[in-house]
C-alpha cells in the first residue's frame, strides 16, 4: 500500500483502480474467489506492521501505532505515517485518537499521515475525515496465482547488492513521483545524474544492499542507458509475502514499456522464491491497467489520509 518507501507502485506515476481488469472471482480471475481475498487481509496488516518497524520505531496510541524513522535503524530516506495497531481487540479508533497521533506528528515535524485497509479498518475513515485530513483511495491488488508466467524482459534486470547502478534505481522513485502523471516529459537522465551528485549514495543505498544480500528485498530495472535506468522499481519480502513498491519511470522513458518490464521481472524473481502472496498499492486507474497486464488483480481499498493538498 502507499507506504514507507515512495511507494505508490506507480510504474510512470499515479495509479489506481483497475476498471478493465477482472473482479475477484470472475471468470477472467481465476486464482482470486471473494472469499480467498478477505484471507489474505490479515497476512497483509502483519506485513504492514513489520516492515516498518525494520527502519523505525512504533509509538503506542492504542487503536493507532504511529512509526517515527530512527537514524539508529537505518538510514533510508521513507515517509512514515500512522496506521491502525495489528492484532487490536479493543475499541475502534475514534477522532480524539486520530487528533492524538496528529499532534504527535507536528510535535515530530513529521507528516500529519495515516495509512490503512479500508476493508480490515472500515471506521477509521469517518474518524480521519471528521478532523480534516484528506483521504485518497489506492486499489490494492493481489497477484493471482493463475495468471500466466511473464516471459523474458531483455531490457529489465535485477540489481545485485554491489551493483553500481544500485543508488540510481533507488533515486528514480524520488524523481518520477515528484513528476505525477504518465505523460512523457524532458525531466530524465540529466535530471538523475544531478540529483545524485547531490545524493552520493542514493537514498539508503547502503541498506538496501544490506537487505538484498539477506534477501528481504528486491530491485530492478529497465531502459538503462550509460549506467543511468529510465525506470526502477523494488519489492520488500516478510515471510512468504511480498509488496512491489516503488515503480516508477522518469518522465522521459514514460510510454515505452519500461514498468511492464521491470514490474514482470519482480513478479519473476518472486515466483522463483516461491513468495506465497505478492501484493502492491496502485495510484489511479491508468497504471493500474498496466499492473493487471502482468497479472494482478484489485481485492481491496488502500487509503492514505494527509493535510489537504
């Protein structure tokens, strides 16, 4: 879901509901029944809960777990956000709790943001909404375990944790997100090359080739050119489960291919290790469309809530 990295899985910008693509459960998804979807909500609010917790700490607001990035965890440069407290059995989560975290937010200077399943949380939105944050709507989708094998991508690869074209992957999402939409621009290479001048390692490069090697993350990408990708795009792995996060193209490679490809070779490398669940949070209905050409299907509403924009 939109979360920790810039993650919208974007693959050129926004994304979101996959209007031509097949319900769970119709014909056109056969893997995906209604009720195998609500099975893998509470897989999915575990992973939410532990990913975070690898680069921050969790602050305690009962219903609410607020994540604070700590330098001492690592060093990655992810947006935090509040969400609902995994495994809770007590009361829903209500507007004081909501103007709690908030405060706790500004007093952080951090974001005012919370992200959640609306489905797993369904009255938490009413209870953000009433204290004037703006909630958006993400489709999140499931790879279905019926959908064809990707065939090769010769213009994608995976990054291996040495490789040098590790901290420009990573920087890609900074810079493709910064440019919404999936029309083609003039912001690319030259756009990557000076944004890493000013950013050396990338944003967490160091880390990130830490979790490669003990396999808890995966990166690739595609339309390199002179070292530098085009697009890039990563998946972070908790037990058997995995969220693609982070595809994102830069403006000038946008309309090409590249987030199929780079999107088809993750989906690859996670059947390889025989991932059980692979899941992402798309932006609108655009780059969804391009998530259920590789396979993925929209079982749920991911929503995010920060100030109004």
């Amino acid at each position: 879901m939109p979360s920790a990295e810039p993650t919208h899985s974007a693959p050129a910008g926004p994304s979101g509901p996959a209007a031509a693509s097949p319900s769970p459960g119709s014909p056109g998804s056969p893997g995906l029944s209604p009720g195998g979807a609500a099975a893998l909500f509470p897989v999915l609010e575990r992973y939410y809960d532990t990913v975070p917790r690898l680069v921050a700490r969790a602050e305690d607001f009962g219903p609410l777990t607020l994540f604070v990035r700590d330098p001492l965890l690592g060093k990655e440069d992810w947006r935090f956000y509040a969400r609902p407290t995994y495994g809770w059995t007590g009361r829903a989560a209500n507007e004081e709790d909501v103007r709690r975290v908030r405060a706790r937010q500004r007093e952080l200077r951090v974001p005012e943001s919370f992200e959640w399943v609306d489905e797993s949380t369904p009255g938490l939105r009413s209870a953000v909404e009433a204290t004037g944050l703006e909630v958006r709507e993400h489709p999140l989708m499931v790879l279905d375990p019926a959908a064809p094998v990707p065939g090769p991508q010769p213009r994608a690869r995976l990054l291996g944790p040495d490789d040098p074209a590790l901290p420009a992957a990573l920087a890609v999402p900074h810079l493709g997100f910064g440019h919404p939409g999936t029309d083609r621009g003039p912001e690319g290479l030259a756009s990557l090359r000076e944004w890493l001048a000013g950013h050396p390692d990338g944003p967490g490069a160091e880390g990130a080739a830490a979790r490669i090697r003990a396999g808890g993350k995966a990166v690739a990408v595609a339309g390199e050119e002179e070292g530098l990708p085009l697009c890039s795009g990563q998946f972070n792995v908790v037990e058997d489960t995995a969220e693609v996060v982070a595809v994102a193209t830069l403006p000038q490679g946008r309309r090409a291919g590249l987030a199929r490809a780079v999107t088809s070779v993750l989906v690859t490398e996670a059947r390889a290790r025989g991932l059980r669940h692979v899941f992402l949070s798309a932006d609108d209905e655009a780059v969804a469309r391009v998530y259920a050409r590789t396979g993925f299907r929209p079982v749920a509403t991911s929503l995010e809530a920060g100030t109004p924009r």
